[in-house]
C-alpha cells in the first residue's frame, strides 16, 4: 500500500481511510485463522460494471503445503466473505496491461501523425525553395548620388531638366520664389510651388523608374533643386 499524498486531516492522506480499512479485514482475517494456517490476498474487481474491488483471500495449509479451499472475497472494510461466481473477477493490477495498450495506441498515432508531418514539411520545404529563386534579390550595389541645380532665369526660361538615368528615388525642391512644374512619364505638368518638396521612391529591391521618365522646369522665378539617386 502507499502512502497518503495529499494532506487532508492532519498528517494522514486522502487515502488514509481506504488504506485503513483494508488493513483492519486483513487484521480480521489473520485473527480468524487458526495455527497452521496462513493466507495470501490481492486486490480483484469485477469484470463487469460497476467494477466493484474485492479483497481476494486464499488459504495456505502449512501443514499439508497446498491451498486450501477456493478463494474468498472480502468488500473493502468488510470481513464477511462474499461468494462471486468464478471467472467474474479480474486481478485489478491488470488494468496496467490495457495502460500500456493504450500507450501503444497512442505511440502508433503519433507516430504515423509525425510521418505525415515530415510530408508535410517537404513539400514546404519544396515551396520555399520555389519562393526563394522567383524572388528578385535585393539589389545591394552601392547606390550613386547625383545633384543638380537650375535656376529658371539663367536658362532664359527654358530650364527644363530631363532626369536622363532610371533612378531609384527623387527628391526636387523648388528653392525660388516662382512655381515650377515637374513632369512625371505621360503624364501632364503639375505646379511645384515656391518652397514645396516633393518624393518618389521606386519601392527598393532594386527598382528602378524609367529613364528620362521625370522632366523638371523652373520656369519664371523658381530655382529648382534637384538630388537623385540611380
């Protein structure tokens, strides 16, 4: 027998009164018996519902060396004998058995589950492998800085500056005191006004807009600055 584990009533476990009743029908049945006679028990239960736990007692005749009589059955705390037909109890320690029948169970279970997992993992492996060739590798060339400055007056009025390399990002700023105006591919001029900044960025991994595709005019009195890079 073990020992109580959980401590509910003073030093005594939740198992105490159980434990204690099964020591007082051996008691009972070790005072029962007479010289010459010793006895050996085992937990059994019923093989059907509701799986009552007996006490199975069998008699050992010391004097003849065999046992004597057929098994007797003892509730829990009980040291009245209780008839039970034969075959209609189990030794309650054979539950281990279908323990570890259902460990196997499960160990087989999991086992055809991490096969298909390693499946599984392949071919997403095999994606990977796909996602990492179509994907466009960053572009890590050092990037060149180019600036330019035009001011619309010294040009006469016919300032327009053509960003003639694809470039990756744009920054033009309208220094002056007039509105300028940018072109961006096919699209029409807008007014860049005195003081006002615009960006564009091609979206990095290497982009790139397309060559001549932005065209700067200070026209008037605007002084347009202009830094790229490509």
């Amino acid at each position: 027998m073990s020992i109580g584990n959980v401590k509910t009533s003073g030093s005594k476990g939740t198992n105490y009164p159980w434990q204690y009743a099964m020591l007082k029908t051996l008691t009972a049945i070790s005072t029962s018996l007479g010289a010459g006679t010793e006895f050996e028990s085992r937990l059994v239960r019923l093989i059907a519902a509701p799986y009552t736990l007996y006490l199975e007692v069998r008699l050992w005749d010391t004097d003849s060396g065999a046992w004597s009589g057929n098994p007797t059955y003892y509730e829990v705390g009980s040291n009245t004998p209780v008839m039970l037909a034969p075959g209609s109890v189990e030794y309650a320690d054979e539950d281990n058995a279908l323990v570890l029948t259902a460990i196997k169970t499960a160990t087989e279970t999991t086992a055809l589950e991490t096969a298909s997992i390693d499946t599984n993992t392949a071919g997403i492996l095999a994606d990977t492998a796909v996602i990492e060739t179509n994907t466009t590798s960053i572009d890590t060339a050092t990037a060149t800085l180019g600036v330019t400055s035009n001011t619309a007056f010294m040009v006469r009025g016919t300032g327009a500056v053509t960003v003639l390399p694809s470039v990756k990002s744009i920054s033009v700023y309208n220094a002056g005191g007039g509105t300028g105006t940018i072109t961006i591919g096919l699209s029409a001029a807008a007014d860049l006004l005195a003081g006002e900044t615009v960006n564009f960025d091609a979206g990095g991994n290497g982009n790139k807009f397309p060559a001549s595709h932005f065209v700067i005019d200070g026209v008037g009195a605007a002084d347009m600055l202009i830094i790229y890079t490509y």
